[in-house]
C-alpha cells in the first residue's frame, strides 16, 4: 500500500512537472511570435501602403509598378501575409471609391486569395472560422462558392463568418442562396443574422424584394425587420400585406418594420392590431403606435391599459406617455376608477422618470397640481383612491 502511494506521487510529481514546462514553453513561443510579428508589421506596413497608393493612383493592377519577387517571398510567410492581409482588409472596411475593386483584383492576381482558399480545406474549425472571416475582408467574388459550400455546417461560428464574408463580398444572388440554404435550421441568434443582412454591402433593396417573401416564414421575417432597419421606402407596402398575414412571425416582423420607417399610412393597421389574438402582437402594436406623433390611437392605448398581459398594459403606458405630452389623458385616467390602468401609468412613469415632472415635493413645484395631487394620494393610499 505504502508502494502504491510512494509510485502515485511520482507519478503526479512528473506530471505537473511536465505540464509546468509545457507552459512555459508555450509563454516562451508567445513571446517571441509576438516579437517577431512586431519587427514584421514594423518593416512591412510602410511597404504594404507604398504598394496600396500604387494601387489607388492606377486603374489596371499590371500597370502597378513593384518588385514581384519581393512580394512572392513577404507571402510565403504565413506571419507575413496575416499582416498583408490585415493591412489589405483595413483598407478595404475603412475606405470606398473604385480602387477597391483594384485592390480585391490585386488579391486575386497576387494568389493572396487562393491562398487562404486552400487553408479553408483544414479540419481546424478554429482556423476554418478565420479563413471565412479573412475571405469576407478580402471581398473576393471569387470565394463565393467555398462560402456557400460551408452553410450547411453545423458549428455556429463557422456558419457565422461565413454568411457574414457573403455579405462583405456583396453578391447578391449568393447572399439569397445562403439563407436559401439554412432552411430554418440554423443555431445563430436573430439578433446575429439580423445584423448580418444589415451588413450586406450589395444592392440590398434588391435582396429584400427577393427575400421578404421567402417561404420560410423565419428567414422571410428576418428580411423584413432588416429593410425596416435600412429605411427601405419601396418596400413599404410589400412589408404592410403582412401586417394580415396568418404568420405570427411575418406580422411581428412587418410592425417592427414598419414602426422604423415611421410610415404614418398604416397606423390604423397597427392600432387595429391592439385587438390581435396574441398578446406579443398586442404589445409590439403598442410599443409601436408610441413612435409616432399622432395622438388619435391615445383612447385605443388607454383601453389596452387593462389587458390581461403585463407586457400589454405597460407599452400601452410607455406609449401614451410618449404621445401624451400635455398629460390630459393620464388625468383621465386617475379620474376614473381602473386600478390596472393607474398601476401600470404609475409603473412607466417611474421608469422614465416622469414623477419628479408631475410633483417636487422638497420645493412644492407642480406641474399640475391637480394631476399630482390625484397621483401623489393613490400612491398614499396604496392604491387606493379616497372614494373608496
């Protein structure tokens, strides 16, 4: 027994010996990748500009007048070509006009795309996900198709650079083959697929007028809420048949689209759908309705302050806040005798920090005193008015 214990601090002695040494192995590699890349970037960044300002003042990249095997040997290097790339791709995100496309043509001629073309076959999904992400920053057509062939994968990050490099190449018809593709099997967040369409640098009104009407219901109504984040005027009445549409998805969608572009010519449409069956339809319709500027839907939105959903009640409070700037509907309400209605109007009122306009009680300001007075005794009275 006592050998058996002697033999297993041996044992775990040597391995945490080696994991120690391993550590700092790596730390020491880190290091000194680090220095290096450093020298590099120091040497190869006022080349890589040199050769980029060659590029901008010309308008065929053979007339482009550099020393090629120079450039051969910097891309042999994978430290090397990560930073022409990097500098590339800056270039590229941070300034527009037609030297772009001679920029991309130069990447295309000088291999640097082909390159990372090939490093998208590895099995690493770590290096897979970079190589979508470097494509997209190249913004080569040419990488279009590898893009398309790693939709149909199932690890996240890998579907997420590369529907995102589809959208910083800018094709069209294979931005719409993407999400084609997907088929409502995709992991990724709304929030992330959403900011991906908005990120699209193509001729997006024509992706829109392809993709509202997507058959499926989730990928059509992720378009829908992108061209209302886009203020795509054109699509206004496109997007407002689906305000009747028997899709749960598609109406949310249409409303929150339509809500952005703040289109005055639906706004019956969206207070008609404060009577929807479902209550987040209610509740989006009069978080909405609180966007524009028009006070007739105030009576609708006071009648919503009683619904049986909390969610309901307070957007309907929110908005009329909103709307209501001369507060004489929120007088209105504390008149009457709906206790949901002053809950819920005293609940968003706090959270906009609205009180401290109606009632100051340390310097006795009012901004209505009779409106205060009536508010600051039902709070009193926890909720109840003194007539009862």
């Amino acid at each position: 027994m006592e050998q058996y214990i002697y033999y297993s601090i041996i044992l775990f002695s040597t391995i945490v010996a080696f994991l120690y040494v391993y550590i700092i192995v790596e730390k020491s590699i880190e290091k000194i990748a680090r220095k290096q890349r450093a020298k590099y970037e120091k040497q190869l960044i006022p080349e890589i500009d040199s050769i980029i300002n060659k590029v901008i003042d010309t308008e065929n990249t053979n007339d482009i007048n550099i020393d090629e095997k120079r450039l051969k040997k910097i891309l042999r290097s994978n430290i090397r070509r990560s930073i022409v790339e990097e500098r590339i791709s800056y270039y590229l995100e941070n300034f527009t006009g037609e030297f772009r496309e001679i920029l991309i043509q130069f990447c295309e001629d000088h291999k640097i795309v082909d390159n990372e073309l090939k490093e998208l076959n590895t099995r690493n999904i770590y290096k897979k996900a970079l190589c979508c992400k470097r494509l997209g920053e190249l913004r080569s057509k040419k990488a279009t198709k590898d893009l398309l062939e790693q939709i149909p994968t199932s690890i996240q990050d890998i579907k997420y650079n590369a529907l995102l490099a589809l959208a910083k190449i800018g094709d069209e018809q294979s931005f719409i083959d993407a999400f084609s593709r997907i088929n409502g099997s995709i992991l990724l967040s709304e929030r992330s697929l959403i900011e991906i369409i908005d990120s699209f640098e193509g001729n997006k009104s024509f992706v829109y007028s392809k993709m509202i009407d997507a058959e499926d219901e989730f990928i059509g109504s992720l378009f829908i809420k992108s061209a209302g984040n886009s203020v795509e005027y054109a699509l206004i009445k496109p997007i407002a048949r689906y305000l009747d549409s028997s899709s749960k998805e598609r109406r949310i969608a249409a409303i929150k689209a339509l809500g952005n572009m703040k289109d005055i010519g639906y706004i019956n449409k969206i207070s008609n759908l404060l009577d929807d069956e479902s209550w987040e339809i209610r509740a989006l319709a009069a978080k909405t309705l609180g966007r524009y500027s028009d006070t007739d839907s105030i009576p609708k939105l006071i009648d919503k302050l009683s619904d049986r959903q909390w969610f309901v009640r307070y957007n309907s409070a929110v908005s009329i806040l909103k709307l209501d700037k001369g507060l004489k509907y929120v007088y209105k309400v504390f008149e009457g005798q709906d206790k949901f209605a002053k809950d819920i109007i005293i609940s968003a009122m706090e959270d906009m920090d609205l009180l401290a306009r109606i009632f100051d009680d340390e310097n006795h300001k009012y901004y209505d005193e009779k409106l205060a007075v009536l508010i600051k005794d039902y709070i009193d009275n926890g909720g109840e008015t003194k007539d009862e």
